[in-house]
C-alpha cells in the first residue's frame, strides 16, 4: 500500500531526491533524451532520481564511476534493484539498464520520509491549461484532464472544475521543453515525460516534445490521460510506488481506462483525505467539460 504512514514530503523530496538536478537537453522538438549506456551514467540516473541518501548528497557530483558521497555506487544500484523487484546484482546489468532507459515521470523515488503529506485543504478544486498538447489541440487536451481529475474524484471527497476566466486556479497546467524556469528542465522526446509540484504548489508540466495521444495502443505515442492521472496523483500529495500495477508506478507503461486506478492507489488517496475505504466511485458526481465546436 502506498499510503500507511509514510509519505514523501515536499520539503525532503526537493531538498535530497532533486537537489542540484542534472541539465537535461535544450527542448528542440528533435532532441532525444540521453540514454543509460553505461555504469557512469546509471549512477548519474540514480543521483538524479533521489537514491544518493548519503550527508551532502544534493551536492554531490559524480566524477569517473563513484559518486563522492557515503552511499556507494553497487548500495544505489541495489535499492533500485530492490524497489523495482529486479535481480539484485549490485550491477548495471541488461535489466536494471533497461528499466533505467523507459520513459518516466520526473519526480524521484526517494527518499521516503513518515510524515503525512500536506492534503489540499479545500474540497473544490479548479484548473488551468495554459496551453494545449501538441497534435491533441485545446478541446480534447482539456477533455482528458478533466477525465483525469475524474480519475481520482471517484475515491476522494473531491470535486474539480475548469476555472473560468481571470479565477483563481489551484491547479497550473502547461506544456514545456528544456529549462523552463522552475529548476527540473526537460530532456527531449523518449526521457521524462512530465512531473508535478506536492500540495498546494499545483503546478503540473508536460514535455511538449513527446508524442501526446488518446489512443490506448502501444507504439503510437504516450497516452495523455494516463499520465496526467499519474501527475494529478503527485499533485493530490501521493508519492510514487514501486508496484508495475499502480498509477503510481513511476515508469509509463499502458493502462486500460477501466484498470486505471487499482486498490493501492484508491487507499492512498483515500488514506490522504480521510475518506472510508468502502466509498464507491459514485458518490462524488465527476464533472465534464464542454468543448467547442471544430
């Protein structure tokens, strides 16, 4: 279960798991994320994505092979075996490669702190997009994140709504590439798909370099709704989990619509906002949104 006790918090989360983070790509629309080819570049991976929990270690640089921390290079590659429920090695092999090179959210894997994350302290919540998903356009990108939204309002004492012009939003949607002004920059097509900010930030971006789509088939683009559904879980205040299964699971992988939330993160959500678990979906009313006509 994601949510029993623990919780990564913001503060800790972007203090350790980020600190200094490393400069990905300019955000031409042809620049491709840099891959894992090596041992040096795994741990440039691992330090990236919070696993360097050692003193100092948002300060660490990685110079050769070994990272100039306490926490040493085969310990990172173990807990990323471990939590990913790879062979543990302690080596850069085939799998642990492979699974470094899938395309993911931004946000890192730990550290995980025991305190509760910050829940949003209204029940009405409203979004913005500030911009619309390449190749998707205005209408249907807004379609699928109020869907997305959805996704979560069925098991939280939650209600989310488009703002109407010139109100005060809680939620900041856009579309980015490259350095775009908030320290996490974005590394081109293929790499990191897009990351969110805890409560009450509300801030979620999207690489404007990936291939966006509505389709639910492999080989033909990131599906939109899945991983904005995964964005809006971290800006709920859930962190990520280590089951395949999950939402939360911090590598895209497709989800059917109907499979989208399973247990794990319907009780986190629910532990979050102290909702019963034997809440059904249909007690809160999910909202829709009317598109214009082509």
């Amino acid at each position: 279960m994601i949510v029993k006790s623990c919780f990564i918090i913001l503060f800790l989360f972007f203090t350790f798991a980020y600190g200094k983070p490393i400069k990905g790509k300019t955000g031409k629309s042809h620049a491709k994320a840099s891959k894992v080819q090596s041992k040096t570049d795994a741990l440039k991976f691992l330090n990236k994505f919070g696993y360097n929990q050692c003193s100092g270690s948002a300060d660490a640089k990685i110079k050769g092979e070994e990272p100039l921390c306490q926490s040493s290079s085969q310990t990172m590659i173990e807990h990323f075996q471990t939590l990913y429920r790879l062979p543990v090695t302690g080596r850069a092999d085939d799998k642990t490669v492979a699974l470094m090179n899938k395309a993911r959210c931004g946000l890192g894997d730990y550290p995980l702190a025991c305190f509760a994350s910050r829940p949003w302290p209204n029940s009405t919540l409203t979004w913005t997009l500030n911009n619309e998903a390449p190749k998707l356009g205005k209408d249907k990108t807004r379609s699928l994140i109020q869907e997305a939204f959805n996704d979560w309002a069925r098991y939280a004492p939650l209600k989310f709504r488009e703002a109407q012009a010139g109100e005060k939003t809680d939620f900041s949607i856009s579309f980015q590439t490259g350095e775009h002004g908030d320290s996490y920059p974005f590394d081109g097509s293929g790499g990191i798909l897009a990351h969110a900010f805890f409560p009450t930030d509300g801030k979620i971006h999207f690489d404007a370099t990936e291939q966006w789509t509505d389709k639910y088939v492999d080989g033909a683009g990131y599906n939109f709704r899945l991983v904005a559904s995964h964005q809006i879980g971290h800006a709920l205040g859930l962190p990520h989990s280590p089951d395949p299964k999950s939402l939360m699971f911090p590598f895209y992988q497709l989800i059917k619509p109907e499979d989208l939330l399973p247990k794990d993160d319907r009780d986190g959500i629910r532990a979050l906002y102290a909702t019963s678990a034997t809440n059904k979906p249909t007690t809160f009313r999910a909202t829709t949104v009317k598109t214009t006509a082509a």
